[in-house]
C-alpha cells in the first residue's frame, strides 16, 4: 500500500457558517458599539481581523419569535445582535416549556447490528473526500435552533424577560465559563445577528483588550445574576427579593483559569503539595460577612485543619452554598459567625457575597430545607470511601467528570471487553485504553470525563473540539480537526490522543508537502448515537467499569460499596 | 493483597431466583402428580436453560443494544446454569450414563458445568493478584511489550556499546539473559507468589556488576530495569492465562455439547414417536 497525499488541514479550511462570512457583514459587525473598539491593525500579519471575522462569524437571520438559543443547551458562542430585539428569558425550572432537550440521532437497532460487519479492517480509516461539502458547518450535531416560539406573549406577560437592544453583545457567559446557556434567547422582533464562535472571540480578545474587558465587565453585571436566578435553591424566593439580594451582592473571583497547566506533573505528589496550590477562599476561624454562592467553576475543596495538614471533607458544585449554617446560627444564638470550615479555590471559582442581613431578611425565609439538606449530604460524603480516597479524586482533579470512568480493579479480571466493545461501536478503533491513575484499587481511566470544566476546549483553533448543543458531551469533529495537539496538551486527564489516518483504501495519509503522517485527535464520544449509551459499561461482566458524574458522589459511593 | 470481594447478592436477587427455582420444582412436580415423564419435562427445562445460556454469548457481541448490562445477564448466566446442574440430575436420575454418546453428553455437561463453576470462582479470586502492578498490561499488549523488551535491551548489547564490549556480559546475555526475556517465564512460581524468579534476577544482575566499568553502569542500570519490567509482564502474563484459561475449556465445550443436545433431542423425539 502507498501513501495517498492531501494538503495538510489548517485552521480555516472550514468556515463557521456554510460560507464565510460576507465583507458587507464583517463590517457592519465591527460598528456595532459592542465591537467598535477593536482595530485591524492590532492583529498580526499571520491573523488578520477580516480573515478571522470572515470563518470564524456567521450570519443568523432570525424572524420574530424564533429562538436563538435555549436555557441549559451547550455552546461557546457570542452573539452580536445587528439589528431588532432580542427578549432573555431565564426560567430555571423549565415552566415555559422550551427548555425541551433533543436527543442526538442515534442509530436504530438494525443500523447498530451493522456496525458489527460494517466496521473497517484497518485501523483508523477516514474518508478523505472534500470535507467541506460533507458537513455543512460545525452545528451539524445540534442543527439548525431557530424554533419558533407560539407563546411568546404568555411569557412576556409573566414579566421574565430582559431586553437585547441592536449593537450589544450577548452569550458570553457560556463562552467565558465553558458552561451551559444560561438563558434562552427569543427573536422580539426580525433580528440579524453576527454569531462568532469561541475560537475567534478568544483571538479577538487577545488582540482587543478594550473588547475583553467589556466582555468581562457584561459577564460581572448581568451573567451572574443568570446563573444565581437559575440556581434551584432559589427557586423558591421570590423574584423581586431575590433580584434586590443580588445587587447587595459583592462578587468574587478566586483561583487561577489555567489550572489545568502543570497539573500532569505535579498529580501524584502528597496532599500538602496539591492544596497548597489552591488559594484559600475562606479559611475555618474567619468571620463571616454573608453567605457564599458558588456560581460557577467545577468545584471547590472543602477542608477542616487535621494536624499540620488540610482534611478533605468534601467539594462544592455552583449552586451551593457556603457559611449558611454558621449565618442561620449566629443570627439565632447573637453569636459571630465564624466559618466551621475552609474553602479553596480549584480552577476558577466565581463567588457571590449576599450580604448576612440581606440573605437572612430576603433569601433565607423562602430556602426549602429538604434541598439545603440534599445539598449538605451531597458535598460532604464519607460515605463508605475511605479519606485517602476521597483525597485522591480530589487532588487528582478526577471531581471535573460528569462521566468519570472508573475501574474497580478488585472486580476487573483484565478480560478488555470494555475495550473491545469500545472498539466495535467506534469502526475498530477503540477511543481509550485501560490505564491511567489510580489509588488503591480504583483506576481512573484515560478515557475523557467530559468534564464540567472542559479545559481541552480551549485552545483549539477550529472549534473542532466542542460541546454537543444538547448533550454537553465534549466531541471532536473529525472533518474540522487539523491535529495540532493542543487539546491533547491541554488535556489533564491524558484523554485524548492522535492517531495517523488511512483512507478507505487502507493507504496511509500523508501531507502533500512534507510527507509527514496526517493526524487527528480522538477520544470517548460517550457512544453518542449509539442506542444504549457506553458500550464500555454495558459490556463490563463483572461490573467492574462505571461512569460516575461527580455532580452526584452517592452514586460513586453506591457502586463502590455495592 | 487481598482476595477480591465476593458480592454478596441482595435480598431482592435471592428472593427472586427462590421464585424461580419453586416454579421449575412445580411443574416438575405437576408432571410427577399427573403421571407423566419426569425425564422429558426436565429434558424439556434443561433444554431451554441451556439454550438461555448460550444467549449470554450472544449479549456479549452486542454491547450497543439496551438489552441490560452484560454484569446482570451474568448474573443469570450463573443463577441459570446452577438450576441447569440441578435439572441435570432431575433428568438422568443421578444415573451413570451408558453408551457412547450418553457419556460424552454426561460427561461434556459435567465438564462444561465444572469449568463454569471453577471460571466463576478464579474470576473472583485473580483480580486483585493481576492488578498488583503497575502498569497493567492486557493479554493482547503482553507479547508487544515483551517484544519491544527485548528489542530495546539488545541495542543496549550491540558490539559496539560500552555493555556489548564485555565479554563477559555479552555471554551472560546470549546465554542467560535474552532467553529469558524473549517469552513468558516461571509461570507456576509467579501464580504462587514466589519470591525466586525475582530473587534470581537480583542475584544474576549483582553477580554481572563487576565486570561492569563505570563508562557501562547505566546501560547496565537500564538493562536491569527492562528485564524487571519482563519481571512484572511475567507476572501478569501468568495471572491473565489462569483468568481466563478456563474460557479455553468452557467456550468450545459449549459448542460441542450444543450440537450434541440437539442431537440427542432428534434421537429421542423419533424413538418417542416411533413408540407411539
Ligand atoms: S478531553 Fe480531557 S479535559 Fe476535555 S472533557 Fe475530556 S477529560 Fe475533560
Ligand atoms: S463511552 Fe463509548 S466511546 Fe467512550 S470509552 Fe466507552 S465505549 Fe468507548
Ligand atoms: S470489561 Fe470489566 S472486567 Fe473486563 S477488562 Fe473491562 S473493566 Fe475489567
């Protein structure tokens, strides 16, 4: 077999939208007041702004009533709205009925037997024909979101929404904070809007810092306050109370955003070395002057002081509450409310401070006990885990998963169907290995977590890598990666790897110009589209391998101890 | 080390194969009352259990349905088959087989039964023996690693090299030492946990150091290194091999006795006819 050459791929091979964006429209985007701050000549040569603007932005032409994005939904986007008015709607209960969650297509029954005899003789084998014109643009996993909305009027009635007015700039926070949509997004009226995704609004700010802290500055005043109103633990106070707690508020940025840098070295060394590199929140002792919201960040370290060391007890997800009880104690027995325990920052950690007498008088009549108490339970396990393990998931940044892979080398007999069913529903190429870190008889498998924090999605300059819409489950676009490797840098967990290509033919891909191999980076998609969710897991004989999400520790707890 | 858990099944489980088992000892028993043959209905119960079993392979090739994880469908797998030993005597009357092909059936299912029953057993009892090292290695990967092994520590005796230019070391490697890293060794000594294979290693390597110069110290340290990494593939090799040696019995025995059961169901049914 001989090498097939092709050109090797580069960053804008494929546009955002179906086409790059017009000329006509790359300027009208640049005047609007959210963006006139940027200047073409402060980008390099290699990046120029007309260029960048061009792929990396899209138009959206939007009627009345369509929806933009939905509440919960996936996306590192921002939107800069031309022309018309957009409503934001937060309802974090999903009353309004549009928060409704689409599956991605999955295979049918037939199509997945199939696999079993469709699947390539040769290891990683792609097609190689012009990419562009086989998928579209990068949304094909989350399709086209303009949907439209029948009863607009009912919400606008119940006075929710907020107004996006022509020129301002929305859908920073789920960019900035790689988290989901905080608020649904309607059409009040025929609107054009410019969507630029992730890749190029980190450039732009890169280059723009004015735009940066603008963007910064939208997501200090109004993002927050999104990601406290959706809060469930709020769901009870009442709007215009909890609207007036909110701007008592102080807000709160702890932590580093890079922490996932180093961390591979580091990993495996003793405890007093990982927490000494998280900064102290709070540390147990301190008076308290309100009670602490986590609004986003994948957790914070709980801890007490044992010895000369920090005692893990537990960690935090947003949404929880920190120094609520000492608050509510301290207002009952006129005593000063000193936190019983520490809270350290891991990765970036956005606070909010409502005020001790502002969360008493507004907030705390209306907290429902039974989800404060859940939410205790929650955060701080023993459990049946031993404190060196808890420490472990903790050190190791395992706590990011939503769907950790863990082994239990106790009931593992190394027989590798996980990874021979990993591989029948994945062409033959099975997308992880049975390796990674461990601690006692627990292995936390380099299979990728899709994490809270999805770190790898940084740096990727085509947006390759990327959240499904509905799903938040962290995928790679084949078609879209260049194999630059940044993902696999970035990545903590050493979950992704890449692999050289061979065409349909079994010949190896080779760059036209080099002769150098053609890579692309892979790794666990979760068995999206297949009908029964992680093959890895259903196949495991001896339920030994379990994906575990770290929002939810019992049910670690549960299996370890089933 | 400690022996790996054995689960013990919850209240709801047991109750529910209690059921079972009272359902099959009723219709046995049914039939007994009425007067009909006992053999045939348990012929009948025994049939269809095995062939419940042979589904259990068939689950394992299609990981992708939602048919139920693969760990329950073992678990009846193994609740199955243990009502299968029982429906066996029920149907041979705990008679000694007579006949050629009466005793290949009696003894491929005692076998087969046998084999399932120490498999079971050896899959509780080798995990925490095969995942003592570091790192793990599958079946498969063993062979590449060793290969890779003795691929490496023969670049570190080309003639050339400061350890290949020994004479005495290029001896104790040709004759000694590729040898031993070329395939899987001492495979009993390791599933015992002996001390020896990694003893002897030590003990051949101290012997070797002083012929060894300083310019030679660390490839030597290195060579030292790659044959105790060999040292640890050893190990895993053997634990792998009793893991899952017993598939080696278990599956092909299935196949056969499969075919044979059909066999012995045509023979019986067209005697029974031909009574008739
Ligand atoms: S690739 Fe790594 S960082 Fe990205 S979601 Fe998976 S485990 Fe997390
Ligand atoms: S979830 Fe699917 S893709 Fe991911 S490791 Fe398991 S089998 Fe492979
Ligand atoms: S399928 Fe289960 S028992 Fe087999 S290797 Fe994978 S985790 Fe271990």
């Amino acid at each position: 077999m001989s090498p097939v050459e092709i050109e090797r791929p580069r960053r804008w091979d494929q546009p955002f939208g179906d086409r790059p964006l017009s000329d006509e429209w790359v300027e009208k985007a640049l005047q609007q007041p959210s963006m006139n701050c940027i200047v073409p000549e402060a980008f390099p040569a290699r990046l120029p702004l007309a260029d960048l603007m061009r792929h990396d932005a899209r138009l959206i032409e939007a009627r009345e009533g369509n929806l933009i994005v939905r509440q919960g939904d996936y996306g590192d986007s921002v939107f800069v709205l031309c022309t018309g008015r957009l409503l934001v709607v937060v309802d974090p209960e999903g009353e309004l009925g549009y928060r409704h969650k689409q599956d991605s297509r999955k295979l049918s029954w037939l199509g997945a037997i199939a696999q079993l005899w469709r699947n390539s003789s040769f290891a990683e084998k792609r097609s190689i024909a012009d990419p562009i014109s086989e998928t579209g643009s990068l949304t094909k996993d989350g399709g086209d979101s303009r949907i439209s909305l029948d009863d607009r009027k009912e919400f606008i009635g119940r006075g929710l929404p907020a107004d996006i007015q022509a020129g301002e700039m929305v859908g920073e926070i789920a960019a900035l904070r790689r988290s989901a949509r905080t608020a649904t997004l309607v059409a009040a009226e025929d609107c054009q809007l410019v969507e630029i995704r992730w890749q190029g609004i980190r450039d732009l700010m890169r280059f723009t810092p004015d735009l940066k802290h603008r963007i910064e500055e939208l997501f200090r005043s109004r993002g927050r306050a999104h990601l406290i109103e959706q809060s469930p633990i709020f769901s009870d106070v009442p709007e215009k109370l909890l609207t007036a707690a909110v701007k008592a508020s102080r807000f709160e940025i702890h932590g580093n955003e890079a922490w996932n840098k180093g961390l591979r070295k580091w990993m495996g060394d003793d405890e007093g070395t990982v927490s000494a590199r998280e900064e102290t929140v709070i540390e147990a002792g301190d008076l308290l002057d309100g009670v602490r919201v986590i609004v986003s960040g994948f957790a914070a370290r709980i801890t007490i002081a044992a010895g000369p060391a920090q005692q893990t007890l537990g960690y935090t997800r947003p949404g929880d509450l920190f120094g609520l009880d000492e608050i509510i104690d301290s207002a009952a027995n006129g005593t000063p409310a000193l936190a019983r325990t520490s809270l350290r920052a891991i990765g970036t950690l956005d606070l909010m401070v409502i005020p001790t007498d502002n969360f008493l008088t507004q907030i705390a009549p209306y907290l429902d006990e039974k989800k404060l108490d859940e939410q205790r339970i929650s955060r701080t396990w023993s459990g049946n885990l031993s404190q060196g393990m808890l420490d472990f998931l903790v050190d190791q940044r395992t706590i990011n998963g939503t769907s950790a892979m863990l082994i239990d080398l106790d009931r593992c007999t190394g027989c590798d169907d996980c990874v021979k069913a990993c591989a029948v529903t994945h062409d033959n190429n099975p997308r992880f290995l049975r390796r990674g870190y461990r601690h006692a008889h627990l292995l936390v498998a380099n299979a990728c977590m899709h994490c809270v924090d999805p770190v790898c999605l940084v740096g990727c300059p085509t947006g390759a890598i990327h959240r499904t819409r509905t799903t938040g489950v962290v995928v790679i676009d084949d078609l879209t990666c260049i194999g630059c490797g940044v993902c696999v840098e970035a990545c903590p967990y050493d979950s992704i790897r890449t692999v050289e290509i061979r065409d349909q033919g079994g010949n190896l891909v080779v760059d036209a110009k080099t002769g150098a191999p053609i890579v692309k980076a892979t790794k666990c998609d979760l068995c999206l589209g297949q009908p029964a969710g992680p093959a890895c897991q259903n196949a495991c004989p001896h339920d030994a391998l379990n994906r575990i999400d770290f929002g939810n520790p019992r049910s670690l707890v549960d299996w370890i101890s089933g | 080390m400690s022996p790996t858990s054995f689960r013990i099944p919850s209240g709801a489980v047991i109750s529910r194969w209690l059921l079972v088992v009272v359902a099959i000892a009723a219709i046995l028993w049914q039939t007994q009352l009425g007067l009909g043959d006992l053999s045939t209905s348990s012929g009948w119960l025994l049939l269809a259990s095995f062939l419940f079993l042979g589904l259990y392979g068939a689950r394992k090739k299609v990981p992708f349905l939602p048919l139920g994880r693969v760990s329950s469908w073992l678990s009846l797998h193994i609740g199955t088959g243990l009502i299968a030993v029982a429906l066996f005597f029920v149907h041979t009357g705990g008679r000694w087989p007579s006949g050629g092909f009466e005793t290949t059936l009696w003894f491929g299912f005692i076998l087969l039964a046998a084999s399932g029953i120490v498999g079971w057993g050896l899959q509780r009892l080798t995990p925490s023996f095969l995942h003592s090292g570091d790192p793990l290695f599958s079946e498969e990967q063993i062979p590449r690693e060793i290969a890779i092994i003795l691929q490496e520590s023969d670049q570190l005796l080309t003639e050339t090299s400061p350890l290949g230019s020994s004479e005495v070391l290029s001896h104790f490697y040709r004759d000694r030492l590729r040898p031993w890293l070329s395939a899987p060794r001492e495979q009993w000594a390791h599933l015992i946990d002996s001390g020896r294979p990694r003893l002897r290693l030590a003990s051949d390597f101290s012997e070797m150091k002083r012929y060894i110069d300083l310019e030679a110290r660390e490839p030597f340290d290195e060579l030292e290194a790659l044959a105790s990494g060999k040292l640890e593939l050893d190990r895993q090799h053997a634990w792998h091999r009793l893991s899952h040696g017993w598939l080696l019995v278990h599956l092909p025995l299935t196949g056969v006795l499969l075919v044979t059961i059909f066999v012995h169901v045509l023979v019986v049914r067209s005697h029974t006819e031909g009574a008739l």
